[in-house]
C-alpha cells in the first residue's frame, strides 16, 4: 500500500485499487470475500461491487468499534479529507495521544477493506459508505452530528443568509455560496467563535449545550424565547423544517473541541482475569468435565436406548420430552437442551424416519462409543465448535411467535462458530490457569463487532440492556457451555480446549495484544490480524481435524486410568473408585443398581439386580468368579449368599407354550405314546411323568391319537371331558353379504351438490356464445345453436389457440374426443401446454386436467360475455 | 490428586477409609457432611443444605468447606457443586432471631428482598407480628421454633441468637469417682453445651445417660428428662445417684404411677402424651418449673404430640439422645428443627476400635419352611403372612440350638409375638417377659439375669429400650416390628456393653426363607450394615447339625 502513496494521486477506487500490490489486494479479498463470488472480469468490476451498498453494510459491520467510529468521522469530514483533519476529529483539539496512536491502524484497516482510498492528504471514503454513515435527519449518526451549515443554509432565502452574516458581523456579500462559506469558516475558527459565543446570554449556551452531543435537533415554536432568538439570528441553529431546529456541524464541533465523538474508543477493552487458578487444576478439572460430558451423552442415548422420544410434527422434541429427559440426566432443562442438542450436531441421533418418527441413536453412535474416551470428547468440541445450531434459544420464540424446540428448525444462528471462537481465542490470550470476567469478554466483543447505530436503539428503547444482542448471549452461552464440556476448567481455558481452537500450546502470560497497548505510532501496514476482528474464513477442515486430534492427544493423559476393580462392602454395596473398564461396567451395570455417579460410581445389589444378570445367562459361578476376579477384597458373604440364593429360584419355575397337553394316570401309556413313530407329528414333549405337552392343536392331537389307536376324550378348560359330537363344519371367517336393493341408494348431500355442480358446468360449456372461428369454418350456421356440432379447427391453429389462451389465461371452448371414441365439449383455461398435451383447468368437470392435443378436435374462443 | 475422598455429582461424599489420609479427611468433611453409611472400605457422607447451614451456625464458611473438599478429593471437584455449596450457604443468616430491647424477639435481614419473600409465604404470616421497620419484624416468642422450622422449610434458614433462658440454678456435680467421662462423650457434652441445644447420636451401650448427666453437670439447673418408659425411669435415677452428686430426694418420678415433680424430673413419654377429653393434661409439665435443661432420651421415639409442645420450648436448651436418628415416619428433619441439630456422631465401629462397646458376630440364620407351612403361608391372609412366617415351628428348633451352643452364657431371645415367645420360654424352661409382666416382677427378672441366677431371658419388645442388662452376650431374635432398622439396632445393643473378659458379642436373627420374614430382615438390617456390621448368613442346617 505504501506504492500507492507514491504513485500519482489515484481518481477513483479503481484506480487506487489498481495500484496496490498482490499482497494487500489478497488481504481485501480475505476480509471482503464476498467481492469474489463470482470472480470479476477487472478491477474496475471488483471497485464497482465493492461500492454496492450491501457488500459496504457486510464490511461495515464487520469492523471494529475504533475503525467505524474512524469511518464515521470521515463521513462527516469533507470530502475528501486530509489525515490531519481526520486525526483532528478524531482525537480533539487537545490531541488525545491514545487515538493518535490508534488511528493509523484504523485508516490503514479502512483502506485495505476498500472502505476508505486516495492518498493522505485525500482521503475518500466510498461514496455508499458515506452515504450510510453520514447524518440525515432519517437516520442520524453515531456522532450525533447534525448537517454543515453548507446543507443546513441550502434553499435559505438570500436576505435571510445576509441578516445572520450581519448578526454575526460577516463583511456581507451577495453570492449566497460565498456567504455561506464564510460562516462555516467563522464557525470552524476556534478564536472567532469562542468571542462569538461569549457575546451570548447564558441561558443559550445552555440551548447549545443540550444538543451539542445529539441529537442535534431541538424544537421551537412559532415565536421563540429570546435566548434562542440570539441563537437563530446568529445561525448557530438553523431551521429545518417549521418548528424544528438544527444545531450545525461546524458549531458543534467547535463545542466538542474537534471531536466527533464523544468517547473515542481507540483501544479494545481488555480481558480482565477474574481468578487464577494452577493450570494443573484447571486442565484437570476440564478433564473430569469432559468425563461427566462423555457419560452424559452415554447417559442420554442410554435413556433414548429403546426408542427415544417421538418428533414432532413440526421437527423438534416436545416441551415434555424435554422435561422428562432433563429429570433422567438431572440437570435443569436449558442444560439438557444443550447435550441434546450435541449429540445430534454431532451425528449420534437423529429421526428414524419411520411413519411413527422418534429420535433414536444413528449408527455412528456404535462405532464413536468404540473410540478412546479422549477422542470422543474430541469428537463432542470440535462439533460444539463449529456447529450454528445453538440450544441457547430453545424455548424463546422465532419470528413468527412459534416455540423453538431442542432438535427442531430455527436454531440455526450462523454468528455462532464464530462467537464461540473468538470467545475462547480471548481466553486463551489470558495468562494460563485465568478465567475471565464474563462482562469483559462481552465488552471486548463488542468492541471487536460493535451494533450499528446504537444511538437508534438507545433512543426507541428496543435495544434494552446492552448485553442483550444475539452475539453477547451467544457468548455468554459460549462460557457456560465450554464449562459444561471441559474446553474450560473452572473458567479457564485447559489445554485441550486451547488446542481445539489451534491456538499456540504453551501461551506467555499476559501478551501486549491483551493488555491493549498500542503498537508503535507510524506502523500503518495491515498487519494488524491480531487487533482486527477475527479472520472470517473458518479454518480448513484439514487444520480443524489437526486440531481436534491435538486436543484428543492432549485430554487422553489427563483422563484417569480407567480401573479393572471395584470395592465390594457388606451392606451389598460395590465402589468403583474411578472409572471402570468399559466392558467390566457393562456387566456390572447389568449385575446391580446405580445408585450414586461422578468420579466414582456406586452400585448396589438387590435381589432383582441379580436376577436380571441371570436373565442375561450368567450363570451363579460366572457372577462369583467375575466378582472375584474385579474385586480387590474377599467378596463379602452376605453378596455371595445373595447371589447363591437367587439364582437357586431362578429358574424354577417355567413358562413355555404348548398347544395341547395329553394326561394320564399311568405312565406307560404315555411312554408308549412317545415312542410311537406316528406320533412324531404331533410335537409330544415329556412335562411330567404323566403329563405330555403338544404343538398340535387340541383336535389334531386328537385325530392324531385315535389314528393310532388310543381312545382319548378332550377336556375342557376346567378338566371336564367334553362330549364331542362329530366335527361340525366351518368356513373361515366370512362377510355376510350386502343386501342388493331394487334402485340406486339415496344420494346424500354432498353427492347431490357435486352432481348439481358438474351439471352446471357442462351446461356452460354447451352454452357459451363462441366467437366466430377465425378461419370461419367452425360450423357456419350453426354458430347459434347451443349444444351443437364440435368446434373443429385445424392442429396448428389449435395449438396457436391455446398458446395465446396460457397467455391470456382465458377459457376456451373445445371439442375433445375421449379412448372410447366419445365426442364431447369442454370449457377449459390452459395453464401449460407442452408435450402434446394441454394442461387446463376444466370448468365442466371443475378440476385441472391434462388433455392429449391430439385428441382435441378443435377449438373456439368464448363470447366476451360468457362466464 | 490422589486424596481418599470423590466427591460425586449428587452430593454424596466416599471416603476410603484405608487412606493414610482418611483420618484427616474426615475430620475436614465432618463440620458440613453427614455420615450416611460406613461399611468396611468406602465411607459415605452427604452434603446436605441443612448440614451447610449448620456449619455456617457453627462459624465454618464457605470457604473452608470448598477448600476441604478440593483439598482432599481424588478427582476434579465438579465447579458446579463448588458453586452450589457456596451460594447455599450464603443463605444463612441473612435473616436474624433476636431480642430487641424494645419489641422482644424480632426477625431481623441484611437483605430486604428475603424478608419480603418470607413474609409473603402464608405459613410466615401467621407466625409474625407487627412490622417493626423495613427490615425488622416482631416474632412471637412461642413460635420461635415455629419460624425457625419453616423458615428451614423455605430455604433461609435463620441464625437464632435470641439465647436461651438459664431457668431455675441447681447445683449439679458429676462424682467420677473411679471412674470418668470416655472422651467421645466428653467431646459430645462439649460440642453440645456450644451449639446450646442439639442431638448426640451414640451406638446402644456407648453411654448416653452419661452424656445426659455431663450435660445436667454443666448446665447446672433444674432438668426435665423424658425417657420412653418406668424402667428406663428407674435406671436413669439409678444410674443418675450413683454418677452425680445429686441424691435419691432430688429426683423426682412422673410416670403413670408416681407424679412427682423436683429439680430433676424424670418423665415418661407416655404419661405425657395421655389424652383425657382431646386434651393432654400432663404437658403442663413443662411449664411447671423453670426448666434450664431438657433432655429427650431415644428422641427417635418422641411422640408427635411432644413435637408440637417442643416447638415451644425454643428459649430452653435441649439435649436428644439416641443411637439411631432414623425414624421410619421420616420425621428425622422434624427433631433437628425443634431439638437442634446433630451435635455429635460417632461411628459404631470407631467406638468399637476404641474398645468402649463389644465387638459383635452377626448371624442371619435362614430356616426353610416346613411343605405344609409354606403352603399355609402362600394362602395366609396378606396381614396374616409376617405373623406366620415369622413363627414357623423350625425358628424354635433353631433357637434352643443356639441355646444349646452357648450354655452357660447370658442369653437374651427377643420376640414380637407373645405366643411364640410363651412357646419359646417353655421349651426353653426361661422366663418370659411382656407386656402384662408387672413392673416388680420384671425388675425382679432382670435383677437375678444380672446375677447370673437366670441365663436365658425371653423378651417381648416391651424390653427394647433402655433396659440395662450388662451381661448378655448373646441375643437371638426369632421376630420383629416388621422391617424395622432402629429396633434391630436397639436389640443389638443389648449385646454391646462391654463385657468383662473382652468376650466378642453374638447376634442371631432368626429368619424364614423365601418369605416376607426375609425381605423385612434385608430392610432391618440396613443400618447396621451401614454401620459397617457384617452379618453373615447361615443355613439352618449348619445350627441344628
């Protein structure tokens, strides 16, 4: 950039475009990456769309608060403005040495976005910024600066200009343009104003003072007091519409001494640490929260095991789904929405799909529960990082009043990777092992992104607190959500989630970045990427990946050892002191109860615990020697004893299902029975000594008994035998059939007044006066008769008819012939006709139709006044 | 980060007792966290708001508490929970019980929005006087207790330093004579007689009429002493002559049979709780004298009727005594607020190693029913089906073979149910003592059991409590009040007092398998097996052969 200082002065954007080297124009494009999509042809394309308004407001609102407030006075300096006038507005008369310092980065910003070009002594903002930025009575400025006397006097009669010449003691002149300059070089001339606002009653410098800082419109009335009389007739206000007035640019900054805004803010707002704790303490307390994170989402899709909640009709779960399921994982519902919300960014549920849709766990949630415990956390961040759905607005209201639900539509808030990122990049500025005060956080990004025109919303009251916008609740969601997964430990950024956002791995506390010391005065090159907002363009996927696997390798360590024992106590408790093998809390979370988690988890075995271990085929000695085996103690009797006595009922009693039985009294027949080949079909299996159990039903074991020789009589379900008379014959079940009355069934309404309808509508179709055919040979005479002889026109003419019809979206009356060979006519209005065929809406049958072009014998316009 | 404590998410505290740290650790998480359960390895406390509080009454802060628990935990303590702790016990004491000079007990805040929010409660309300200013209001000095537990109830507790009234001065000295207070009940008078009222909580046998008559030592004032009935009347005069310097004349006797009212009174539950036309006449008993001290021996067992009267007590000190604050109404929360808080706890085992109580053998002895029993008892009658179970005909085998293998030694046979405790004493050839036994007939009995005239005694649950049996080692209970966890405790502290030779305790319950017997005996058992006493299951075969 530092060429084009040198070059000649450049005449337009492009031309100042032109001259800048690869290197600064690549930084434009990075920062602006909207002017490359699509690529432009030239240079003189990239200026012309970097003008255009919305790419202006996109590269706006992406600066930091000390730029825009640099670019706000530009817009109220004249155009263009030497860098002495705008270090004069912004840093005062008395030369504040902060924003002198400050500014050259500013301008430099300014001008590397394009925002801002020409050399020094001419600097020009774009004309759409300017246009955005400068104060109009519809949208006033941030500066609070009302329009130069030049705008303020435009359309003023002459005489009047002469009388304030002469109130203030101006030399008069005739030429309104030079008059006008005249009073605003009296007004920017500090000696001469101060003698002039000496000369004036306190109670109007008091008038002066109100609207020095904005707005700077006030009220009069028809006949103003004396005090603001004095002001009027010296124009230090102006009128601009009846009974308003308007305190002048040039005065008002001569009351600010030279300032054009009120608070300057040249340097961000430093981080501040709130404690400091040992990083140690800090990466470990991260890593048990990453523990706690790791078996919650265990937890949640435990819960969601045998079919989850049902989706919504609208997408999302529902306000009770949400209650239950932040009572299973005990934490408040905002919190639940957040684990919800991550397991589903993060692919492990979703909808099934089926018609009767639940959330249920995706087949990825397999194979990430077979990773290392380090990398599924690492899995959980890196997708909580760059995810825009954000579970901080479930429960509010979209736009249009409806309730955001966790997993539903509308979370989406596309700031949020973003936010989240520079949130944690501020943390990982601070010293090691400190955690910030939120508000300072806040406050600094407010500054790195600060809202357009606050001034508007502090004036309507809508912007209420000022921490209320999306991007500081978003960031504060960032704070306590980093908690909850571990990326921060008590506050501070741990190593692991430091390495998640690739900063470097081992910070020097306190960098000059935070501390927000200016750089050296004089260093005007865009190098500033630190300062600056952050770099938009997300990492790559590749260096994201990096970094994921970085903070995987990192965590792993700090993980506890996961623990192959538990401690068993007599009162049939069991302590894993840690985390457990995965597969020995498998078994051991089938073999007993949970009953307290954390850091360690106890158990507690009851009769029913045990039972559903057998239930699973563990056998009584597989439990002693699994027990036996995982614990570090002898195992306590009473536990041994549980188990022994539990599984000696188990078991003993057993259901099966059969579908007949044979008794008998003795024995020997029934063996005889079962040792019968023919009796092979019939699925005998030995209950009892006297008891048979069959799959056969009751009447073929019969048959099959008798068949082989036995006499057997049925039994009833009390056990009475049942006289059986000889099989009755039955059919499967069968309809009884309909009664088939002499006439058609009664019509009901609707029918009736579908037919009434359908009648109606042939009967215009038959009707309709046509216009003559404009080959007139439709027909001739019988152009009068209703309900006579098709239309018939020739295809082309036909298609003709009908392309003009789509156009027109009139109705047309046509002769069609159906399969069967039937003629009949239709009053139809084309929608489209391609294909060979028409697509009509059809008056007669009151439905959209499409119709073969072929079959269309011919066609005719409907009489003006049909219809 | 190796500590012997893990704090877990729900509040719970596990101590590994093994740890060289444990000692320490306990010491640390004692003021603020609730021992739950202590079985063999892992310890378990709780945090309880009540229990934040009552370490903020006793000038611990929350400081301390966070400190103890990062100090000492093994894992990562959850910030969470840290936070929690912290903003729970920032609720004490904005709000203040005192007297003011002027309007007598006011309640007063340090911040005003909790004074507004408690007076809208409509349980407050009717607790409250006028409105003194903004940030004080008049209190009636009956409902002192009243407002206290409601104000429990609502979150903000309130620091009460309205003091206590010193009542009537009565010299009273402890006559350690030979003997002396064991240190655990020296430290439970003192941390009792600091926090001005409360609870100690001592194993059956540890000595807590002793820590009655220290408390009565440093009070040294007219004293109400409620026990649960006569005979534990009789033993706390007895045992109050032989310890203190008090003599026979100054203690007084108000039971059903004697209405006697001197510097020390000794009430019954029951004499108090008698309701004549829906009054209760001998409440009046505490209003008439000057009570400086009252103690509640067994305050688990205090009546519900006594709850109310106690609630006005508030300006006396209170002293409860028990061995097992677990009330199966679950009205345990009810005592803290009107008693006082816990004061002191030991753990059983702790004062076993300490050699202050016997080591006990526990023994579950499962009898199978007979056929035809099990068969009555699928078909008993669903009230019917403990009764039955509970008295199968093979307990009594099993109960004269344990009998049998410790002949010679002082046994104790506890029941529920009269018929099988007659059935009981006359295959035994033992006395039975019930409810009809009479008074003398009953001190007679345990009199010559104390001699060893008698060794075997059949008891119904009228001998429970209080009664001193120094010699038995043995007990076998063959019933019980269903699933009961302080009666089983009670009945083992029959067994507990130290014996002379050193000689190890024996415990049996006798249970029927497969049955409710069974399930009630899981249940009875808990505490102790909380407590860290491991029973060991037997098979009835394994007694009888």
């Amino acid at each position: 950039m530092s060429t084009e200082e040198k070059s000649a002065a450049p005449r337009s954007l492009a031309e100042a475009l032109r001259v800048r080297d690869d290197v600064s124009l690549a930084a434009l494009l990075r920062s602006r990456p909207d002017l490359i999509t699509p690529v432009p042809t030239d240079l003189t394309q990239l200026a012309t769309r970097a003008g255009t308004r919305a790419s202006v407001v996109r590269a706006l609102e992406r600066l930091d608060r000390f730029a825009l407030q640099t670019a706000e006075a530009l817009a109220v300096a004249p155009d263009p403005a030497s860098y002495g006038e705008l270090l004069g507005l912004m840093a005062g008369d008395e030369e504040d040495p902060a924003v002198a310092a400050a500014l050259p980065r500013a301008a430099a910003l300014l001008r590397e976005q394009a925002l801002v070009w020409g050399a020094d002594d001419r600097l020009r903002l774009v004309r759409t910024a300017r246009e955005l930025l400068a104060p109009s009575p519809q949208h006033p400025s941030p500066t609070g600066l009302g329009p130069t006397v030049r705008e303020a006097t435009a359309g003023m009669s002459p005489g009047r200009i002469q009388e304030i010449l002469a109130a203030v003691g101006l030399r008069s002149t005739h030429d309104s343009v030079s008059a006008v300059s005249a009073l605003g070089a009296l007004f920017a001339d500090r000696r001469r104003m101060a003698a002039l606002l000496a000369g004036l009653p306190a109670e109007s410098r008091e008038v002066l003072d109100r609207l020095v800082w904005g707005p700077p419109y006030g009220q009069v009335t028809h006949d103003p007091a004396a005090h603001l009389r004095a002001l009027l007739d010296r124009g230090l206000l102006l009128p601009t519409a009846p009974g308003t007035v308007v305190l002048p640019r040039e005065v008002a900054l001569h009351l600010r001494a030279g300032r054009a805004h009120r608070a300057p803010e040249p340097v961000p707002p430093p981080v501040e640490a709130a404690a400091t704790h040992r990083p140690q303490v800090v990466d470990a307390t991260a890593a048990g929260q990453a523990l706690a994170a790791l078996a919650t989402v265990d937890e949640l899709l435990k819960e969601w095991d045998e079919g989850g909640p049902s989706v919504l009709r609208a997408g999302g779960l529902s306000v009770r789904d949400l209650k239950r399921t932040a009572v299973a994982l005990d934490v408040p519902e905002p919190v639940a929405a957040f684990w919800v919300e991550l397991a589903y960014g993060a692919g492990l549920i979703a909808s099934d799909g089926e018609a009767d849709e639940r959330y249920a766990a995706t087949p990825a949630y397999d194979e990430w529960r077979e990773l290392p415990p380090a990398e599924r956390w690492a899995r959980l961040a890196g997708t909580w990082l760059t995810a825009t759905r954000t579970p901080g607005v479930v429960g509010g209201r979209d736009a249009k009043d409806r309730t955001l639900s966790a997993l539903g539509p509308n979370l989406d808030r596309s700031a949020a990777p973003e936010v989240r990122h520079r949130v944690l990049a501020l943390l990982a500025g601070l010293p090691e092992g400190a955690s910030p005060v939120a508000e300072s956080v806040l406050a600094r990004l407010r500054w790195e992104r600060p809202l357009r025109g606050p001034q508007q919303q502090r004036e309507t009251g809508t912007g209420a607190a000022r921490d209320d916008d999306l991007r500081s609740r978003i960031a504060r969601w960032t704070l306590s959500e980093a908690e909850l997964l571990g990326v921060t430990g008590r506050g501070a950024l741990a190593a692991p989630g430091r390495a998640l956002i690739g900063a470097p791995e081992a910070p020097r506390p306190a960098t000059a970045d935070d501390t927000g010391e200016p750089e050296g005065p004089g260093d005007k090159l865009p190098v500033h990427h630190h300062r600056t907002p952050p770099v938009t363009a997300p990492p790559s996927p590749a260096e994201r990946a990096a970094a994921t696997a970085t903070a995987a390798r990192l965590l792993a360590p700090l993980f506890p050892e996961p623990l192959d024992h538990v401690l068993l106590q007599a009162d049939l408790t069991a302590v894993a002191p840690g985390p457990l093998e995965q597969e020995l809390a498998d078994v051991l979370g089938v073999l007993a109860d949970v009953e307290s988690k954390g850091g360690a988890t106890v158990y507690r075995f009851t009769p029913g615990s045990v039972r559903r271990a057998l239930d699973a085929g563990q056998s009584a000695a597989d439990l002693h020697a699994f027990l036996a085996r995982h614990s570090r103690t002898p195992v306590p009797q009473p536990l041994t004893y549980l188990i022994d006595d539990v599984a000696r009922r188990h078991g003993r009693l057993r259901v099966g299902a059969a579908s007949a039985y044979v008794r008998c009294d003795d024995d020997a027949t029934l063996d005889e029975i079962l040792a019968d080949k023919r009796a092979a079909g019939l699925g005998l299996r030995r209950l009892a000594p006297t008891v048979l159990a069959a799959q056969a039903d009751p009447a073929a074991l019969l048959e099959g008994l008798r068949a082989i020789g036995f006499a057997p009589a049925a039994e009833s379900a009390a056990g009475d035998v049942l006289i059986a008379r000889a099989d009755s014959h039955r059919t499967p079940p069968r309809a009884a059939p309909e009664p088939v009355p002499d006439g058609p069934p009664a019509p009901d309404d609707t029918l009736l007044t579908a037919a009434i309808r359908a009648v109606r509508a042939g009967d215009l179709a038959s009707t309709t006066p046509r216009k003559p055919g404009p080959a007139g040979e439709d027909g001739g005479g019988e152009d009068g008769t209703p309900g006579g002889t098709l239309p018939r026109t020739g295809a082309a003419e036909t298609l003709a008819t009908m392309q003009a019809a789509v156009l027109t979206g009139e109705a047309l009356w046509i002769g069609y012939v159906n399969a069967e060979g039937a003629a009949s006519q239709r009053v139809i209005a084309p929608i489209r006709v391609e294909g060979g065929f028409v697509t009509a809406y059809d008056h007669t049958a009151d439905e959209v139709r499409t119709y073969p072009l072929h079959r269309v014998t011919g066609v005719a316009e409907l009489a003006d006044d049909a219809g | 980060m190796n500590g012997p404590l893990i704090v877990q998410s729900d509040k719970t505290l596990l101590l590994e007792v093994d740890h060289e740290q444990a000692a320490d650790c306990r010491r640390a998480i004692a003021p603020f966290a609730e021992l739950e359960r202590a079985p063999e390895h892992i310890h378990t406390y709780r945090v309880t708001p009540l229990g934040l509080w009552n370490a903020r009454a006793a000038g611990h802060d929350a400081e301390q508490v966070v400190d103890a628990l990062v100090e000492y935990s093994r894992y990562p303590v959850p910030h969470a929970l840290l936070v929690d702790i912290a903003e729970t016990m920032d609720r004490y004491g904005r709000l203040t019980l005192s007297k003011h000079p002027a309007h007598g007990l006011v309640l007063t805040t340090t911040d005003r929005p909790v004074l507004e929010e408690v007076l809208k409660s409509k349980r407050i309300a009717p607790l409250v006087g006028t409105r003194i200013d903004a940030d004080t209001v008049a209190v009636h000095p009956s409902e002192r207790g009243q407002i206290k537990q409601t104000l429990l109830k609502l979150g903000w507790p309130a620091e009460d330093l309205a003091g206590y009234v010193d009542g009537e001065a009565h010299p009273i000295e402890l006559a350690e004579d030979g003997w002396a207070l064991r240190p655990y009940q020296k430290q439970a008078v003192e941390n009792f007689w600091h926090g001005g009222s409360g609870v100690v909580v001592l194993p059956c046998g540890a000595g807590k009429t002793l820590v009655g008559a220290g408390a009565m030592a440093q009070a040294r004032s007219t004293t109400l002493i409620l026990v649960t009935n006569t005979v534990s009347a009789r033993q706390w005069k007895h045992e109050l002559v032989k310890r203190t310097s008090l003599t026979e004349d100054e203690i007084g006797e108000y039971s059903g049979t004697r209405k006697e009212i001197r510097p020390v009174t000794i009430a019954t539950y029951q004499v108090l709780t008698t309701r004549r036309k829906g009054v209760y006449p001998h409440l009046e008993l505490f209003d008439s004298r000057d009570w400086g001290l009252i103690v509640y021996d067994e305050v688990h067992l205090l009546p519900a009727p006594v709850f109310k009267f106690t609630a006005d007590l508030q300006a006396r000190r209170r002293l409860g005594l028990t061995a097992t604050l677990v009330r199966e109404d679950g009205r345990e929360s009810d005592v803290f607020s009107l008693i006082g808080p816990k004061r002191f706890d030991a753990p059983w085992k702790e004062i076993e190693a300490q050699g202050y109580i016997a080591p006990a053998d526990c023994v579950e002895v499962r009898v199978n029913l007979t056929d035809s029993e099990r068969l009555a008892y699928a078909t008993a009658e669903t009230e019917e089906k403990y009764r039955f179970c509970a008295t199968t005909d093979t307990k009594r085998k099993v109960t004269e073979a344990i009998v049998r293998r410790f002949a010679g030694q002082q046994i104790l046979v506890i029941g529920q149910y009269i018929d099988q405790l007659d059935e009981l004493g006359e295959h035994l050839g033992a006395p039975v003592i019930k409810g009809e036994t009479s008074n003398a007939q009953r001190e007679k009995l345990f009199e010559s059991f104390r001699q060893g005239e008698i060794s075997v005694l059949v008891v119904s649950k009228v001998a429970n409590f209080s009664i001193d049996l120094p010699e038995a080692t043995v007990a076998i209970q063959v019933s019980g009040t269903f699933g009961s966890r302080q009666e089983e405790a009670q009945r083992l502290g029959r067994v507990l007092r130290p014996k002379a030779d050193g000689h190890q305790a024996h415990f049996y319950s006798v249970v029927a398998r497969d049955t409710l017997d069974q399930d009630f005996a899981a249940h009875r058992q808990r505490f102790l097996a909380e407590q860290g006493y491991a029973y060991r299951i037997m098979d009835a075969d394994e007694v009888l052969g």
